[in-house]
C-alpha cells in the first residue's frame, strides 16, 4: 500500500475539547455532504455552523484533523444549502476533496448513519444513548451496547502465469471488468472469505493468499481487505447472474484506474508494476 495513513494527522476522539476553535463540519443532507465551492478546502471551516440552521441531528465529534475539530450531523431533507454551497453525492467527490478530508467524510456518512439506525435497543426497543467516552450507543433499560457497525470485505487479485483475473458483474459498468470481490461472513476467517467467493463467483482454487492492505470503504459500511493469490486449479465457471464473464488479462490489456484512492486500483497498479 503506497498511501499514507490519516492517522500522522488525525487523532479520533469523541470528547469535543475545542469548542472555541474553528472546526470542519460535515453535514449531510440525505447521504449528500455539503460542500462550500467558494472555499479551497471545500469543507464548511467556521466556529459555529448555526448560520445554515439548528435542525442538526446525529451530531457526533470525531476527533482533530491537524489540530482542527471534525464534527457530523445530518439535517432533514427539507434543508437547502447556502449560497455557494450544494449537497453532493460523496461518490462523486474523491477526485475534488483533499484524500485526508474524503476519507473523514467517508467516516462521518457511517457514523451518522450507524446513528440514525441505533436510535433504539436492538434487544428490547428502548430509546438508545450515547456513550460519553467511545463511538457506542448503550441501551439505559437492558445495558445493551452497539458499536459503530463496519462489514469486512475482501477484494484479491488472482495471478495466473502473468495473467490476472477480472470478472464482469451484472450490476457494473457495462464491459466493466473488475478484481473479484465479496463479503466476509460470520465466523470464516479473511483467507477462508478469499478462497470462498473465489470459488462461488468463478469456480476456481487458490493459494498463496496473501494480504496486500486494507482501505475503508464508507458504500454503506465496508473494510475492504486487499490480497493477493496464486491460481491453483479449475476452469473459468461464472453463474451467470451475479458474475456474467471472467477472463485472463494480460498486463498490456489492463489500464490503470482514473481513481488512486480504492484499494482496487492500488491492486492494479501493484500487477501491472510486477507483471510488466
Ligand atoms: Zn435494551
């Protein structure tokens, strides 16, 4: 993994020390960030964010970025941003904002929305609250406590003598290849995770699993976990509907993705400078 972490420059705390500091605010408006297009930075950086409105909900302090305090709220939909602001899809935004502020981003939209589906106890429906000094909620009735909740995924990069695989998915860009990819499930661990959704999307074994770097993903929730891996046995078998292609690619058919920031890309990358 080439990328440097956040964590050089951002301290997470759920404790708000700096109230008199100006802070970045990241507020969402029905999954949108608001974005202040006359600043550089491109996220609202004022002391008191009362000027846009004090219907804020979900409002969590999330620690300091280079000494600056990050906070997430939502508002309700009905919210129009301000002149020289507009909501944007956060998808959208990882070529415009700066890495360390999409990343935030990216970690706020998953707070707030662990937050607006924790409002009640998962085990007897009383009203949740938050926790003083972590990133939980506690029920007050049961002592039920929830976390911020994160799905790991892993994403491998399967090399067959100098070739890697890349599988069409029904639900993708058309003629869109892409890594093969899936969903950990409970009680499997990451290399067993690989070797599955290996086997269930494209039919063949692997070995030589080996982990490559992680990256979070905030669509809705997930931990991409990255590896690598030998092909081992098998042909090519798709299903059909999930995964409707998967082929060999030599490395001078496979092209860079525009998008430095996925873990995907930095797979890519990883093939075509080992394999060229
Ligand atoms: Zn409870």
């Amino acid at each position: 993994m080439s990328r440097e972490s956040i964590y050089k420059r951002y301290i997470p705390d759920v404790k708000h020390e700096h109230k008199n500091k100006p802070a970045y605010w990241f507020i969402f408006n029905s999954d949108k960030l608001l974005i202040n297009h006359k600043k550089d930075n491109k996220i609202p950086f004022i002391k008191d964010i009362t000027i846009l409105d004090t219907s804020m909900f979900c409002t969590h302090y999330i620690g300091t970025l280079e000494d600056h305090p990050c906070i997430c709220a939502e508002v309700p939909p009905k919210i129009v941003a301000l002149d020289g602001m507009t909501f944007e899809d956060l998808h959208e935004l990882y070529e415009i904002l700066d890495e360390d502020l999409f990343l935030l981003a990216g970690r706020a939209i998953q707070i707030i929305n662990w937050d607006k589906n924790h409002r009640y106890c998962g085990k007897c429906g009383t009203l949740t609250e938050n926790m003083e000094n972590e990133m939980a909620k506690i029920c007050p009735e049961c002592g039920h406590i929830c976390y911020t909740r994160i799905s790991p995924a892993v994403i491998t990069a399967i090399i067959k003598n100098g070739k890697i695989l890349m599988a069409k998915h029904s639900y993708g860009l058309k003629d869109r290849y892409a890594l093969v990819a899936g969903f950990i499930e409970a009680g499997e661990t990451l290399e067993e995770g690989v070797k599955r959704e290996i086997m269930e999307e494209v039919g063949l074994k692997v070995n030589n699993i080996k982990y490559f770097g992680s990256q979070p993903w905030p669509f809705p929730n997930s931990l991409m976990v990255g590896f690598t891996a030998d092909y081992e046995s098998g042909e090519i078998n798709v299903d059909g509907k999930e995964i409707i292609d998967a082929k060999w690619f030599d490395v001078d058919e496979v092209t860079p993705m525009p998008s430095k920031i996925s873990i995907s890309s930095e797979l890519i990358e990883w093939y075509i400078e080992n394999y060229s």
